[in-house]
C-alpha cells in the first residue's frame, strides 16, 4: 500500500505538466514564469473573480465566533492583515463561526474595496454559533455586510457541508443567494465540503460557483486519503469550479517541518486543479516562509 500511495503521489504531482502538454513549448514559457507567485492574480475557476493565489485563512481552531485569529487580540490581528496586504494578499477567508466579521475593513482602512476579496460563510448546522435560530441565507447576508463594513462579499459559501444530497437539502437556501447574486450583493456562491459524497456532489452540481476543499500530499484534516480526493478535484476543475485548498500544511501539523512544507507546496501546485491556497496563517513570518517555499516550485512540475 505504501508502494502503491508513492506512486499516485509521484502521478498527481505532474498533473500541470501533463496539461501544459498540449500548449507550444514557447507559448507556455512566455506567458507565465518559471516559478509560481504566491501573490500573483488568478481566476477562480469561471468565475468572474480575479483573485490572488494567496489567500488569508482566519478560522484555525474557529468555532462560536472565536478563532485563533480573533484570540491574539485586535492589535496582533491587524497587524497580521496588513502585513498580509502589504505582501500581496488580497484574498481574505473570513466566516460568522469564526468572529473575523469585524476585524477585515477596519484593519485594511484605506485600502479600495474593490481591489481585495472577501469571502464569507453561512453556518446552517445546529451548534457551533450561539444563536439557536437558523434564518435564511438573505438575513444573514445582510447582517453579514453590516459587521464586515461593506455592500457586498465576492464569495459566499454554505459552510461545512458533509451529506451527498446536500443540494437537496440547502436548495431554498442555494436560491436565495442565487437571487443575492442576481442583486449584486454577493458575487459567487459556493461550498465549503467536508466528505467525499459532498465534494462529488459539488461537482455535479451548476449552482457551484467555488469550492473549499482540504487538500494536502499527508492526508492530514482531510476528507478521504489523496489518492480518493484528487480525482474529485479533477472533476470540479473540469467542471469549470472554483477550487480553494485549505488545510495546505495539515492545520498547523507541518509548521515546524520544512521538509513536508516544502512537499506540499510543490504537490498540491502541480495538481494542477487548486485554484487558491488558503492557509491560516498566525504570523508574517509564516507568510514570507510559505511564500519562499512556493516559488521555488517550477510551472513544469
């Protein structure tokens, strides 16, 4: 088996060599780097969203509006999102289960609106926020607004789906953002899976604007070993979502192991189907760390 898990690991890891197998060689050299850029603009999937490849996590250890984030304090906090603009992170992860809401704007005061993105989450599930009542998704976007200090989130996402007819489930709540984006008021609308079943209903299914999946090479926080969750990345990629990893460097687990930080970078970019890299970072420091270790990792990989 572990024979078996090195040679799927070898596999994947070329995934973007092998779709950039196709293009003239001069073609592929001239319109990007050599190396990736943690700070360069993507497009999330076919969304019109123009975003960088970096984005802020907020939600490490989050849940009843705390997370490590909002437990360092307000100054510590600030200090963490603008020294992550000021590097070239314009895509920031907040959500109501993790309290992040208020912090956003007034730490980025003066920078445009529409020159970052912010992403959002409902939480629909019983606990996990002190309200008991659950209202529907055009209440809450509107109290989200409010607390966040803007007109509008480019994305906003169902948080924490785990059940395969999740779309069955939440339609009444997929249609009210679905008229929310219509109103302009949210850009995107979205996902964030948390078992196989939902990632392959994801997919499959066109209210899908984006997802957020756990991906790293270690199978560490995630929704099933690599081997099994890749393919379904391939299928959301090739359905034209957005893909945003999360648990990059297996929440927190691989901070102190260069090794696996520097294997990480370089596997889940040459997947070739993870749009953006969430990751919860705490410090600077752990940016500019993160930021070295991708561009080292060559486009061809």
């Amino acid at each position: 088996m572990q024979i078996q898990r090195r040679e799927f690991l070898k596999q994947s890891a070329a995934g973007l060599g092998g779709l950039l197998a196709g293009l003239p060689l001069a073609r592929a050299e001239q319109s990007k780097p050599a190396y990736f850029d943690p700070y360069e603009t993507v497009s999330l999937g076919k969304t019109k969203l123009k975003v960088s490849r970096f984005c802020l996590g907020t939600g490490v250890h989050g849940g009843n509006r705390q997370s490590n984030a909002t437990r360092m304090g307000k100054e510590k906090f600030d200090a963490l999102l603008q020294g992550a603009h000021e590097r070239g992170v314009r895509l920031y992860d907040l959500a109501d289960l993790y309290g992040t809401h208020p912090y956003l704007i007034p730490a980025l005061k003066g920078v445009p609106r529409d020159s970052i993105g912010i992403i959002s989450k409902i939480w629909f599930r019983r606990g996990g926020i002190p309200d008991p009542e659950r209202p529907d998704a055009d209440v809450v976007v509107q109290r989200f607004l409010k607390e966040i200090g803007t007109d509008y989130l480019d994305l906003v996402l169902l948080h924490c789906v785990e059940s395969g007819t999740w779309p069955e489930e939440l339609r009444k709540q997929m249609d009210i953002l679905a008229q929310l984006k219509q109103k302009g008021m949210i850009r995107a609308h979205g996902v964030s899976c948390h078992s196989i079943p939902a990632l392959e209903a994801a997919a499959a299914e066109p209210w899908v604007d984006s997802v957020h999946t756990r991906i790293n090479p270690y199978g560490m926080s995630m929704d099933g070993p690599p081997e099994k969750v890749v393919p379904v990345l391939k299928k959301l990629h090739d359905a034209g979502k957005g893909v945003v990893g999360m648990k990059i460097i297996g929440e927190g687990r691989l901070r102190h192991d260069d090794e696996k930080r520097d294997e990480t970078a370089r596997w889940v970019l040459g997947l070739g189907y993870v749009d953006v890299l969430n990751v919860g970072f705490e410090k600077v420091e752990e940016i500019d760390d993160f930021a070295a270790r991708v561009r080292k990792v060559p486009r061809s990989v």
